[in-house]
C-alpha cells in the first residue's frame, strides 16, 4: 500500500517538476522588484502565534541570513515557544523552550508571466520531545510558490512535499507531526495600498504512508500517537490582513478555519526588520 501511494505521488508530482525545471529556464534573470534587492546580511524578529479551542501556541523567532544577489538567499534561526494547551481536550499542561534551530535556502526570479521561488528547509531535533517542541527526527520541507500580479490583485499557489506538517502564519497546531506528507495553497492577496493587504486561501495537506504527531506541551507520556493519513490529514481556509506600519515593522493577524477538524483558529504576528533599522541609508 506505502509503495502504491508513493508510486502515484510520484506521477502527480514528476510532470509538476519538469514543468517548474522548463519555467526557471525560461524566466528572465533579474526583473521587476527583485532588481532592488541588495545583497548582504538579513536580520528579522518574529512574535507570532494561533489560539483556537485546543489552546495556544506563540514563538519568539530569531532569524538571520544573507542574500546572495537577486535570486539566491540563505537564513538560519532559532525558535522560542510558549505553549498553552486546552488540558480538557489533550491533557498536556503548560510549556516553553528552546525549539528545533532550522537552515532554509531559497531562489527565486520574477519573469513577465510568472514570479517564482523554491525553498528548501531544515530543522535538527535538538529540542525536548517529552514537552512537545520536537519530533526527534530532521525535518524536511521543500515549498514552490507560483504568482502572477494583476493590479491590485496577485493570484499564487503553493505546492510542497515535507516529513513533517510546518507552522505558518496562520495556523500553529497544538502538534507536530512526523509523516511524509503533500500540501497544497492556493489564492490571492488583494493590495490596498502601500500599508494594507489582504490575503484568502485554501489548503490542502495530503499525507501518506505512517504518521506520528506528537502533542505540545508537558505530558506524563511523551510517546507520540501512530496511525495512518487520517491522523494528519487536513484542509480548509485562510484569511489573513497585513499591515505595513513603517519600513521595518510589520502586523498581521489571520482567521483559519479548519474543514476536516472543523476547527477555529485565530492568530497573530509582529515582524521586525532589525536589519533595515541597523542598515544606512543609501544616498541618490
């Protein structure tokens, strides 16, 4: 059964992959906004995290990086999680700590049809299993991101495969999970200007073969749930608002609701660019 999903993986996933390998060819080297990117160190400062009726999960994060011109870019960083969990629905308690450092590599080109970016990234489990912070496995999760402006509109999807179902913006799960597994994104942000936007989706994750999740926060038994797909299957819907405050502070907040779990989850984000803050200004 394991052989016969990943062998339709496979054929879902190879004529996507040489689709992606023609369009890189085919783009333009340089245009559009990423000619003004500058090349040098990268330092950002993330507050962020979701509620919903599972509890609450936030994470300080510190990132660093640097870009290597136009396309090519490089960050490594370290999170710091605080975990509350609904003791009623998952009987863990209260925890915080160190989670798993991770190393991500991007490249990306805007072309006059399409704009385009891989990433690969990694996390090492250094952080502690028995208080839900990690899997205790190296997590890996390779994201293509597709988007085509059209004025105030920029269409995109997202397709990715990953052993284990990564944060976002949106939603952080009061698990992590470890388990092959696809996912999908796919919608559009709205630009209301230079300090808004807004942002609707729909998501999709597709696992296959033996999952694992692992419940966040302290717990008498820290030894994960097995099962198969339907431990870790999930889709639904995302919206979400940002709001460009000044050049080096971003705010967000989101809506996420989840169709298979029929769940609710509300989040929030505060971004801070301490390398625009530390950098000179550049004189005309």
């Amino acid at each position: 059964m394991r052989f016969r999903s990943q062998s339709l993986l496979v054929a879902v996933v190879s004529p996507f992959l040489l689709a992606v390998s023609a369009l890189s060819q085919a783009m333009p080297q340089g245009a559009g906004k990423s000619s003004v990117e500058q090349q040098g160190l990268t330092w950002m400062e993330t507050y962020e995290g979701s509620g919903n009726s599972d509890g609450l999960v936030t994470d300080l994060n510190s990132t660093v990086g640097y870009l290597f011109g136009k396309h090519v870019a490089m960050s490594m960083g370290i999170p710091y999680l605080f975990i509350v969990p609904s003791t009623s629905k998952t009987g863990a308690t209260s925890a915080y700590g160190v989670g798993n450092p991770y190393l991500g590599l991007r490249y990306s080109a805007k072309g006059s049809a399409l704009d385009f970016s891989t990433r690969l990234n990694s996390a090492i489990p250094t952080a502690s299993t028995k208080k839900g912070l990690s899997t205790g496995h190296v997590t890996v999760d390779w994201n293509n991101h597709f988007a085509h402006g059209f004025d105030l509109f920029t269409p995109f999807v997202d397709l990715g495969l990953a052993n284990s179902i990564a944060d976002t913006r949106f939603l952080h799960r009061p698990y992590i999970s470890y388990g092959d597994v696809v996912h999908l994104e796919g919608g559009s942000e709205l630009d209301l200007g230079n300090k808004f936007s807004v942002t609707a989706s729909g998501y999709y994750i597709l696992p296959w073969g033996p999952q694992q999740v692992f419940l966040r926060g302290s717990k008498a038994s820290s030894s994960p749930t097995k099962g198969g797909v339907s431990l870790t299957r999930d889709n639904g819907i995302n919206v979400g608002i940002d709001y460009n405050l000044t050049h080096s502070l971003d705010l967000s907040g989101g809506y996420s609701r989840s169709v298979y779990s029929v769940l609710n989850t509300f989040s929030f984000g505060i971004e801070v660019n301490v390398g625009s803050l530390l950098r000179k200004p550049s004189k005309d």
